[in-house]
C-alpha cells in the first residue's frame, strides 16, 4: 500500500547569518554597558552555532556555557531561566542530566512571527546580567523576549 497525501516535509525558518552577526554586536555593547566580559553564542533553529564571540577577557569556561545556553533555549524555545523551575518537578528532573542542558539565565530563544529562529547564549556575568544582556540584545533587533 502507498500513501500519497501526506506532507513530507516543511519549511522551517531560520536565523540569517546578517542578523545573528547583529546579535552578537547588539549583546557585545549590552554587556559593556552592563559592565560584563562575556562570550556570546547564536544558533539557528536546530541549535547549531551561527555566530559567535568572546571578549578576550571572558573566562574560557564561558565558551562551551554560552554555546549551551543558546542551544538550549532554541531546544525548547523557553529562556535558559525558566529551565530550574521545570527541572524541580519529579516528571521531568531526569533533564537536568541531559549533558547540554543549561538551567541558568543567559540564554532566550530568537523568535519571530512566532516561531523560534535560533538561541542566543551569553556568559561571563552571573545570571541576571546575562539574561538582560541577551534581552536588551533581542529588543534592539526587534525580536520578541520571552519570560
């Protein structure tokens, strides 16, 4: 038997390379603003890297951090924040040894129309000042900032 009426695929959107660079400038000055060396990551909707940068005096522990946070973020399309409070429910505490998994804020999913487009992923300030730098980042190119 062949089924012949089913979509086969779809069409997925994703960041741009223009505007993952215009993240990383965007998220680099909010964090001089913020008073932080950080390292930044984007990726595209599937979590792979599209972009990236790292003060020279950011931590080397930053880089994989960063990475992880925009991955996870894309994952889910849920900020890196929100990820402790899930984790503490007994349902689903098994994710918080997923090895990319990243449960503190600095990380937001790019979204637009929508539809997640990518993650973005700071590190180098404690966690407050890497989400608002990843926010402030987000707002000044136009893109929603999820809670």
């Amino acid at each position: 038997m062949q089924i012949t009426n089913i979509n086969k695929s779809f069409a997925a959107a994703s960041i741009t390379h223009d505007a993952a660079n215009a993240l990383i400038i965007a998220a680099s000055a909010a964090a001089r603003d913020i008073g932080i060396d950080v390292t930044i990551a984007v990726t595209d909707h599937a979590g792979h890297l599209k972009a990236f940068e790292r003060a020279d005096s950011a931590a080397f522990l930053t880089v994989d951090v960063a990475i992880d946070k925009a991955w996870t973020a894309a994952s889910f399309g849920l900020p890196t924040h929100t990820w402790t409070a899930i984790i503490s429910s007994d349902v689903v505490a098994q994710l918080a040894h997923r090895p990319r998994l990243v449960a503190v804020g600095g990380g937001c999913p790019i979204i637009e129309n929508g539809k997640v487009i990518g993650g973005i992923g700071i590190s180098g300030g404690n966690a407050l000042q890497d989400q608002q730098a990843a926010e402030i980042a987000l707002a000044a190119l136009g893109f929603d900032v999820k809670a």
